[in-house]
C-alpha cells in the first residue's frame, strides 16, 4: 500500500492553445455546502498529494493522469507555495475532511507548468475530479485553495519562457500564417501587438521560413504561409537564443 | 513549542562576490566516522526543516541566520528537490539520526538563493553548524545531501537572471572600471569574455555612465571610472530589460 506525503503535493498548470485563446484544464473537484452536500461546482487545479516513494516529476505526471486522463506531457516547475493558510478556509476544509485522513496538516505544493495545443488533449475526469475541462484563461474565476495565485505565476512563467525559448512553435500546425503566430504571441501576454513589428521581429529572429505557399478559399487577401525552421532554432538555442521582446 | 514539519526543508545558495571570484556561503556540519565520532569535516549548504506555521520565505530567513547569523538578505527560490533517497546515504543517515527525531522521513527541500557582496557578510556559525565559511565556488568538493545539485542548479539559474536583469550592479563600488565589471560577469560564468565585445554591449545598453575621474596609483595605464545609471536601469526594467548576452 502506497503512503502519502501529508505535507507536499503537486499542482499542474497546464495551458492549451486553441489557434484562439490561451486555456487553462480545470477539474470541478465539488465545494460542500453547510449541510455537507457536496452538489457546488467548483474548479481547482488538478493537484493532489504526493507519494512517499516518488520522485516529484513523476508525481506531476502522475496526479495530472489520475485526475483528468491527460499524460506524457513535459512539464516543469515554477514554484513551491508554502502559505500555512493556504487551505484552511472553511470550504476547503470541509472538502479536504472529506477525502483526506490528515486535513488540518499545512501542505506545500510544488507547481508544474506545460503549454500544450489545446485539441490534442482531450481530458477525462477520474479520481475526485468530477469533470475535467479546458477554460479560458480571461473567464477563470474564484479557484479552489490558493489556485488563482498558482495560475498567475505560471502565466508569468510563462511569459517569461516566450521570451527565451520559442516555445510557440510546436502550437501551430506545420504551415502557418504570420497573423496564426502572432495570435498566440497576443493570447499568452493577453494584449494586441502590433503587426508590423512583429512581423520585422521574427523575420529577422530567422526561425520562420516563408513558403511558395498561400492561403486558399478565405475571403480576404490570402495570406502567405511559413513553416518553422527547425536547424535555425537548435542553432540559436546553442549560442543562447537573444531575447524575444515584442 | 514550535513544530518542526519533519518533510519539508529549505536550502539556501548564498553566492558572494570579492571583486574576484564567485563564492558559496558553506557550513560544516560534520560527519560522523563508522566509530560514530563526528570528527570529519563536511561541507552542506546551510539549510534545515521548516516549521509548521511559517512562510517559506521567512523559513529561509531565518534558517540562514539560524546557522550562520546572516539575515535581511532577499533571496528566491530556484527549485524544488525532492529525489526519494535524497537523504539516504549512510553518512548522512549518521548525521541525521543525532539531530532529528524522524530521520528517515523523506524531506523535499525547496531552494533559495542570491547573490552578495562578499565583504559585507561574515558568517558566524551557530546551531549544528561547526563553522560557515565562503567557498570559491569552482574549489567546492562533496558536499552533503545532494546539494551539489542544488548548487550547480542555482548557479543556472543565477545566470539566467543575470541575462535577463543586470543584478551584479550592487555587487561593485559606487565607481568602477568596465574590468572591474567584467570580472564579475567572467566569475559568474566561469570563462574569460572578449573585451572588447563587453565594453560595446555594456555601453549599448546605456545602464552605465562615463565618468571624468580615472584610477590613480595604479602601476599600469589608469582606467576610465564608470557608474551605475540607476534611472536608465528603472526604465529598462519598465519596459522589458533586453536580453544581455555577452
């Protein structure tokens, strides 16, 4: 019989991409209400606690497979968060007694985060999770525990990542549009960018390589397609990629 | 009494700079020989459980000053470790067991670190610290744990902060020579950096301004006295620093 940590679980911040809006995967994990009827919707990031014998990396993987079925994703760390308060208000605690043998312990969690293309993972809910779904970043609400303030770290993580590694890339189909990439640029720093500089900034960066290639059947002026030049982006990754500010 | 939280442990890398070279603020916490006298010398990061009721930022806090009297240094985290066996060679089974009372726990330990200004912090060592000294950073042997990985790890990432936000500033006098700046730089990476590519990226970025005074009494031609432009840096800040890559 496995053992569990009472006191270090796992969180995982997974954002999916939609060729639209950034997207965070929640699960209703249910909120008791004062009659311990556990019929309230509400979201949390899926975390849970860690097992003894198991190293933190593959707890991450493991507490993501259990709660919504999603797996082999590389994720990484963006923090520990240690608040002794951070799951002691009264709704969580009703929730927490009600799975938990040790509720009242302080938990720190250690946050794992990952950017995905959003269709290609298609979650089910298992586990506590009651349901488990992708959600707009903009229309998140109130999260369970101290999940929105996990949320807003791993956006800056994030944002942060953008800047030093074109981790976009892999979000977009083989051949894409210019407007497809800056989408994903605007719908991670959640402002418009402008155009024009975008566009002089990544052709300049050279990691995208214009195709003979249009757009077809769209109503407006069909624009030109690119493909990511895979060697160009090794290459930068060596001699340490110059920072990517738009 | 205070409860210490027998699973949870903090870490801190505090890298000194002496105009030289890039120092580690060490401990020797001694280890225990197979007649169980604790007579040998071993090296550890300083570092040790939290309490149950307390921020992980006050934890390090006050870990550092516990062990080795050094205190309001701003330090961030850098990373969670918490490999299963992490604890679990026999010296340090030896040395646990005559100082916590669960020390076959597994303990996940999250890291802090900063970077200082050698001079202005004397260690003085209290608690299971024996002494704490500062170490050149490419002179450190087997340290306990696997704090080698901590160390090498927080070494990453104060390089990545260094490409990202020009922390070394306060770590010259008020007025300094672009050698004296370069050093720090070439300390912090461990290799020599071309000279004359330094001084253009450091006066492109603009964050340093030209004085009239020059060096005296210096045997060889006397050098050009720089200091640091606190605003241009702010403004550099506000809108995104540039990515410095020498």
């Amino acid at each position: 019989m496995k053992r569990l940590n009472p006191h270090i679980s796992i969180d995982c911040v997974l954002f999916g991409f939609d060729f639209e809006n950034l997207h965070v995967l929640l699960i209703d994990r249910g909120r008791y209400d004062s009659d311990f009827k556990n019929e309230i919707v509400q979201y949390a990031l899926p975390g849970d606690l860690i097992y003894m014998d198991e190293q933190l990396d593959e707890g991450a993987q493991r507490v993501l497979k259990d709660l919504t079925g999603l797996q082999n994703i590389f994720m990484e760390q963006f923090g520990a968060f240690g608040d002794p308060g951070r799951l002691s208000s009264e709704s969580d605690q009703r929730w927490l007694k009600s799975i938990r043998s040790e509720p009242e312990e302080r938990v720190v969690t250690i946050g794992y985060y990952s950017l995905v293309k959003m269709h290609d993972y298609i979650p089910v809910a298992s586990s506590f999770a009651r349901s488990a779904v992708w959600v707009p970043v903009n229309e998140v609400a109130e999260l369970a525990f101290d999940h929105n303030i996990l949320l807003d770290k791993a956006l800056s993580a994030l944002r942060q990542t953008l800047q030093t590694r074109p981790i976009g890339f892999n979000l977009l189909p083989p051949k894409f549009t210019l407007s497809q990439l800056q989408r994903l640029y605007e719908a991670i720093h959640n402002r418009d960018i402008d155009k024009r500089n975008f566009r002089r900034k990544i052709i300049k960066l050279g990691i995208v390589t214009e195709l003979a290639e249009k757009q077809e059947g769209v109503a407006h002026k069909p624009a030109r397609f690119f493909s990511f030049d895979k060697d160009r982006y090794e290459e930068l990754l060596q001699e340490g990629f110059e920072n990517f500010k738009l």
